[in-house]
C-alpha cells in the first residue's frame, strides 16, 4: 500500500531547549512567543524550522500532513493558513487532549492513537511518522515509501554517521536487529557496559531517531494498550513498537542509513541551521 502521508508530533514546548535559551545571550527570548521549536525561525529567510522538513517530505514524495499537536495551541492552524509551510501538501491538525484527572498529555503513542482516531483514513493506510524538531533528509524520508517485505519500519542509524559528541550519542535508543534486518527491540539508554552487545555484523551500534513508517490498523492496539512508563508516566511510541515486534516477530523491517540528523535541543543548536535558503 503506498505511503503517502506524513504524521509530524509537534506536541508541547521544549522545557530544556527554553532552560538553555534562557542562558543564551544571541537568542534569549526566542521561545516567548512560541509554542513549539520546530516553530523557531531559522536560515537565511527566518523561516519555521518546521517548514524545511515539509519542504524535504514534499520532495521525498508526499502528499498529505498531519500535525499533531495540543488543543489550545493555534499557532500551527496559523502556519498552515498563512502559507508557512512547503506547497502542494494537504495538512491536517491532530490535537492530543489531556485525559480526564492528569495535567500533562499522556505521551506520544496516545498522540498517535489520537490522531489515527481523528483521522480513521489512517487506520486503513501505510504513513510515516517522525518528530517535529529533527530534519530528517529527503532520502530517510523516501525510504520509508518504498516497497518493503513488512507492513512497519523504521530507519535505523549507524552512530558513526552522526556530528553529535560521545555523550549526546549515549542518550540515544539503540536497536536489537536480527540478523535478517528485522527490529527485535528498541533499548532506551543501555548501560555503558552493555552497548557493545548491539553491534550488527559490520560492528556499528544501530540508533532509532524516532522515524518510523506503519500500517494503521496493525499498529493501532499497540498504542491502545501501551504500556505506562513508570518514570515518565506516559505511552512512549517505542515502548509500544517494542511489544509489537514481540508479539510479532518481523513485522518491523530496519532501513539502514548512515547521515547526520541536524535537531533542535538546545540553543546551540539554532545557529547549525544558518544556511538554510
């Protein structure tokens, strides 16, 4: 079933990226008046950062959009009408609500089943879904429209590909890959000791960057019935793709790629993006 949409979660503000802007003396105050930083003006032309990774979803071959984001937050309905993002794509706003007796949304597998809710053509479709504040490139992005041997997939980064230091690096999610190229589980922050374990064969740790491609109505019960993190309190997507692969073996295919991700975490970060036309 061709892919032809793209689910972007563009949920609350960045707590750390408002910490860091708040010590930054060139860009402190950028965030004031704005909700989410993929909303944040980057490049030669100020604009969102958010529209350059439509404008690669655009150019990867996608036709429709999907923003999720929160009830109250307009600011994405304004971008959409305003024109601010890339041309010849059909957007849609998901809003995830607060469940009734907690006071922050309940993560981001209940975004998602959220979404497919608002939008049941999803339930029935293959689409990808990514973050908002990572550019992920035009061919991580068609690569997860291609044919493929699994109803799901996700592209799985070699760490030797990306510019980030050592330890931003180990605060990434690794991925157990069978040896036939399906996912066998997604390992959140592993003990420094235990990384060596998740080399493949050509002795490089895999990263999940959190880019995934699924068939609506299998994925569905997996965001239903997620498990709660008991830290976080909240339905992450890869703890729900975790128990998916479990219970079915090889319904998620890994597509390697080996590139930098320019994102957006901190401060820092902002002026990577200066050159962007």
């Amino acid at each position: 079933m061709e892919n032809k949409s793209l689910v972007i979660m563009v949920g609350g503000a960045s707590s750390r990226m408002k910490r860091s802007l708040q010590t930054s003396s060139s860009h402190k105050g950028i965030m004031d008046n704005i909700p989410h930083k993929s909303l944040i003006p980057v490049g030669e032309n100020g604009k969102p950062f958010l529209y350059y990774l439509t404008k690669n979803a655009v150019e990867a071959g996608y036709k429709n959009l999907y923003l999720i984001t929160s009830p109250e937050n307009g600011a994405f309905q304004d971008l959409m009408e305003s024109g601010g993002l890339a041309e010849q794509l059909n957007v849609f706003i998901a809003k995830q609500y607060v469940p009734e007796g907690r006071e922050k949304p309940l993560g981001t597998a209940d975004a998602l089943q959220q979404c497919l809710d608002q939008f049941p053509e999803l339930k029935q479709s293959t689409f990808t879904v990514c973050n908002g504040d990572n550019l992920y490139s035009v061919g991580a992005l068609k690569d997860l429209r291609s044919e493929r041997k699994a109803a799901n997939a996700l592209i799985s980064y070699a760490s030797s590909g990306f510019d980030f230091t050592e330890d931003r690096i180990a605060k990434f999610a690794l991925m157990d890959i069978s040896e036939d190229g399906f996912l066998q589980q997604i390992v959140e922050k592993p003990e420094m000791n235990e990384i060596p374990n998740y080399k493949d064969a050509q002795g490089e740790l895999r990263v999940s960057m959190n880019i995934f491609s699924f068939y609506g109505e299998e994925i569905y019960p997996y965001l239903e019935n997620c498990p709660i993190d008991p830290v976080r309190n909240e339905k992450e997507l890869p703890k729900a793709v975790g128990v998916l692969v479990i219970e079915k073996p090889k319904s998620v295919l890994c597509i390697p790629r080996s590139e930098h991700i320019p994102d957006l975490t901190d401060a820092n970060d902002i002026q990577l993006f200066k050159n962007l036309e």
